[in-house]
C-alpha cells in the first residue's frame, strides 16, 4: 500500500477524465491544524455517499495541496505519508512510499518510527483514513503575562545584577514541523477537523513558562529589557531551544516567528534600577573621586592666595566644589574663580563712612546717615545730572566741562563767571 505520483497528467485531467474515487482539501484556514480528508468522485465532483465509509479504493486518486501534508491510517497505523504537493494513485501492491517535502529528515525519522505496515492478502480493510495537515504558518497567537515574570537586569560595566520583575505582551507563530508526532500526540483520528484554539491555551500556557528562562538567555547578552522589542528574533530563538523537548519533540511544533510589542517594569523597579546604577558609577569611578578631592583643595588654595578676598570668598571657592560634585575639575576651577573675582569687586565697591567709621556698600552710611563722599576728581553732568568721574557722562556721553567751566543747573549753559550769562542763575 504506497503512493505513486500521476506523472505525466494535469491535475484538471486526473480529476476530470476517471470516474474512479480521489480524496482531496481544498483549502484549510489559518484555524485549521488537521482536517480528515473526503472521498469524491473524478467528473461530478461530489462526494461519494455509495461506498464503504473509512475504506481506500485500489487505484484511488489522492491531492496533496501546496502547505499541506497528508498522511494515511491503516486500522490506526500510519502507512503512508506526503508533503509535496500532486496528484497521488494509491496502489495496495506498492510499497510505503515517503514524499518529505520541505519537511525533511525529521518527518521521516518520525515514519520509520512510528509506522506500521498491514498486510490483508487481498482483503479489503475495515478502517482506512486520509488526514490532511496545515503546514503553513499559524500566525497571529496572541500572548501575554497576566502576572509579572523576572527578568535579570546584567550590566557588566557596573557590575549589576539584579532581579526585577516585568509585563510582557506581543503575538507568536509557529508550524507543525513533524504531523506524525502531532498526529500519534494531539489529534489521532478525529472526526473531521482539529482547530487551533483547541489546544491554544495549552500552547500559550506552556510559552509563558519558557519565557524566563528564555528571558534569562537574553539578559546574559547584556540586552536590558526595555530594548527587547528590537531583539525579538533572539528572543524567539532562545524560546524554541527551551521548547523544543516539548513542542519539537512531543508535538510536532516549532516556534517560527515571535513579536514583542510592549515590555513593562514597576515603576519602583525602574527607579531602584536607576539609584543603582547611580551609585555603582560613582563606587567605581575614582577618577571622579579623585578630581572631586582636588577640586575642593584646590578652591581653598586659590581663595587663600586672593587677599582681598579673605576667609568668606574661600567657603564660596568650596561652595562650587561641592555643587559641581564629581565633574571636570578645570570647569571646578573656573567657576570658583569667577566666584572669587565677583566677591572682590563687592568688597571694593564698599566705602567707609568718615564719620563713623562703619562699611558700606549704598549711597548712605547705615549707621549714621551720612552721605557717600564723592570720589576724587568727579563731576556733575550738567545735562543729566549723574555723577562721573571719566571725560564723559556715563549715561547720556556729555563731555566733562573745562577747568573753571560750570553749567547752569536751570538752563544748562556752560558759564565761568559766578552767574549765568543766560538766566542769571547764581553758580552754586
């Protein structure tokens, strides 16, 4: 009992031009993983309602679509098997003939192990079956952890292990890589189909469990888990390892593609992750340390060496030590310079009251109210009144008057005399 391809004839004209019985699938949906196949008739095309039921025909035609496989029960041994797609006659005095397709050695190896040939002398069998599997990939399995899975966060540049604890959520597919082991495991001898979502749950059961060890493949790559939706083919790789002793070798089912649309951490991983990070950075950096020490010693020496800055402009030198904390040690170094320069232009913009003595930086002594003496040498503007001590206003650019010169502060007009030649006023 074997299979001999119909060479040499279309598939119109094996099926248009006999009258003899030929069993077929016309198509099976992305739901469908097995479905039992039926007897019809070469010209009519109908289904043959007259004949034994579970019974092969001698000489029987047998079509094996494009990503199927089809296998042959004989009182529930598999005696046959095809994966390439044709037309097929099927002959009780041939031999078991194996066509592998793109399924390879692995569908062969399952044959030679699990097949088991019958010999009836002639005799016509009770029971014989064609069964017809998906062999395309079943896409768009979704899935999901309904609670959080560990994840192992490793970076080796801090030297940081931890364990968190994660939400992942995306979409699988996968392919029976070997129908006989899913045959003999899953399905054997339904009625007339077997659908996906009947073993789905069990399927994405079992993926959620591979997923941490599978995870725990992944972070020994170093890749953290907020970058896992761009590493998704190592990550559908390191599944199919960890599920090849179930899926491969008790199934039947490899993993083919495996998407990841969102990773999620606790909000408290994700900072707990961060504060560590943080910390490892400054432990281990003592280059960082060592610049921080410095800066700070080096602040107090330049403030020393500035007199007219005193013991206040060097707590301000350390002042910028410590916010720059471990940063450049040059920028440390600037910034409490400028420090240092602008205290010492406040202390050189204070005066001293010669009245009382007391140091003061506004117009007034604040102790006795006595007014800032004018700086030697300064004037009056006689068009703003501001006070300068250069050869020009500072405010509106007048020039300084000549010796002897005043303005009037009525009119304005430059005079020498002790009134104004424009409006008399006395000069003051």
């Amino acid at each position: 009992m074997g299979l001999i391809l119909a060479a040499g004839a279309s598939l119109s004209s094996v099926l248009g031009d006999q009258w003899k019985e030929y069993f077929y699938c016309s198509e099976l949906g992305n739901d469908v993983l097995m479905r039992k196949g039926e007897k019809h008739h070469g010209k009519s095309g109908l289904l043959n309602r007259g004949g034994s039921d579970n019974v092969i025909t001698n000489g029987s035609t047998v079509v094996v679509n494009e990503g199927q496989c089809m296998i042959i029960v004989d009182q529930g041994a598999i005696v046959d098997i095809c994966a390439e797609p044709g037309a097929y006659t099927y002959d009780t005095s041939s031999e078991p003939s194996i066509f592998s397709g793109n399924l390879g050695e692995s569908l062969m190896a399952s044959f030679k192990q699990f097949a088991a040939r019958v010999s009836y002398g002639g005799v016509t069998p009770k029971d014989q079956r064609i069964y017809y599997f998906n062999t395309k990939d079943i896409i768009g399995n979704k899935y999901g952890t309904a609670s959080p899975v560990p994840y192992r966060v490793v970076d080796r540049n801090i030297n940081l292990d931890v364990d968190i604890a994660i939400r992942c959520f995306g979409e699988y597919a996968y392919r029976l890589a070997d129908p006989i082991l899913f045959y003999k495991h899953i399905a054997s001898n339904v009625t007339y189909e077997y659908r996906k979502d009947q073993i789905e749950n069990q399927l994405r059961t079992e993926l959620l469990t591979a997923l941490q060890p599978a995870f725990s493949r992944i972070s020994d790559l170093g890749i953290r888990y907020s970058a896992l939706p761009g590493h998704a083919a190592e990550l559908g790789a390191a599944l199919k390892q960890e599920l090849s002793g179930i899926w491969g070798a008790q199934y039947g089912i490899e993993i083919t593609a495996f998407g990841v649309s969102s990773v999620k951490a606790s909000a408290e991983d994700e900072a707990m992750i961060k504060e560590l990070q943080k910390t490892a950075v400054y432990k281990s950096d003592e280059m960082k340390g060592a610049a921080y020490t410095n800066a700070k010693t080096q602040a107090m020496v330049e403030a020393a060496k500035n007199q007219n800055a005193g013991p206040m402009m060097a707590f301000a030198g350390l002042n910028m030590a410590e916010q720059a904390g471990s940063g450049d040690m040059a920028a440390i170094l600037a910034a409490s310079r400028r420090e240092q320069e602008a205290g010492a232009a406040r202390m050189q913009a204070s005066w001293k009251c010669p009245k009382c003595g007391t140091a003061n930086t506004g117009k007034f002594c604040v102790e006795c109210g006595t007014a800032k003496p004018a700086p030697a040498g300064a004037w009056k503007c006689p068009k703003c009144g501001t006070e300068n001590t250069g050869k020009f206003c500072t405010e509106c650019g007048t020039a300084r008057p000549a010796a002897g010169e005043w303005a009037c502060p009525k009119c304005g007009a430059v005079n020498t005399g002790k009134f104004c030649t424009e409006c008399g006023t006395a000069r003051e």
